[in-house]
C-alpha cells in the first residue's frame, strides 16, 4: 500500500477528473452580494478565479484581449460585470491599467494578496480580505415613506 505505484499516495484523486479545480468558498456564494450580482458577472468571477494559481492573486486579468480567448466578445457586457464585482468587494484593483498596451491586475478578496512587484502604491494597504462581507446594499433598502406627507394641492 506504501509503494510508488499506488494513486493515493502520489496525490491522484480516483473519483474526479484530472486537473486543477476552483476553491470558491461557500461564504462567497452564499453572502447577499453575490445574491444581487447579475449572471455575467457571476460568470466573470468564476473566470478570474479560474486565473489563479498559486501565487499570483494581484495579477489576475480582465482586459478584453485575455477575456476574448475564454469567449468573451463584448466590451460592454465585461465593463458590466467588473464594475460590479468591484463594487461587491469581490475582486481588488491592484495596478490600474493604462493605454496602449498595460493592463490592469486584480485580486480576489476571499484569499489573502500576494505580495508581488509592481503594484500601484497604496495597494498593499487597501487591500480588504473578504470585502464582499462588508459590502453594504447596492440598491436603497428603505422604501417606506416619510413620517410626515405634506399635501400638495394640484391647479389648473
């Protein structure tokens, strides 16, 4: 049972296919941020999840051309989906991009940021683990009218 020949040891799991996987925490999928994300942005959190590996979390990409090779074709629908995975505190904007040819770098939240060359200053302090948990509501909460309703009276 100890030799080189059995799966187990060399770490081959049997009942799943080969190959590295996403480790997406349950906290992520089941905070009320993700609940309010649309579907492409959904999408595109599993795509940049997909991105790490090891030690790169910071240097995650989102531009068109590296998103155009998955299958993304519009502009518009990544724009979308980024915004608001920023805005949910999912992923972190570690080197902002600029034209003609640097891309932005990002990190999610739910894992700890790697420390790399060539952040933007101030990255390493703003960085937020878990941010999506602190997110407050993306949309006004409070739909109960005012305590007092002055009448207006309508003229011909």
């Amino acid at each position: 049972m100890a030799n080189a020949r059995n799966p187990k040891r060399r770490g081959y799991a049997i009942d799943r296919d080969h190959g590295s996987f996403i480790a997406l925490p349950w906290s992520v999928l089941d905070c009320p941020a993700y609940a309010r994300l649309s579907h492409p942005a959904k999408a595109l959190l599993l795509e940049v999840a997909r991105q790490f590996v090891k030690d790169n979390n910071g240097r995650l990409l989102i531009s068109r051309a590296h998103m155009a090779k998955r299958g993304w074709k519009s502009s518009d629908t990544i724009t979308n989906a980024k915004r608001q995975l920023l805005e949910g505190g999912f992923i972190y904007e570690t080197v902002m991009g600029h034209r003609p040819n640097k891309a932005s770098w990002y990190a999610v939240t739910w894992l700890g940021l790697d420390k790399l060359p060539g952040y933007d200053f101030g990255a390493l302090e703003g960085f937020k683990r878990s941010a999506y948990l602190q997110n407050s509501a993306l949309k006004i909460t409070n739909l109960r009218p005012p305590a007092v309703t002055v009448k207006t009276t309508i003229a011909p």
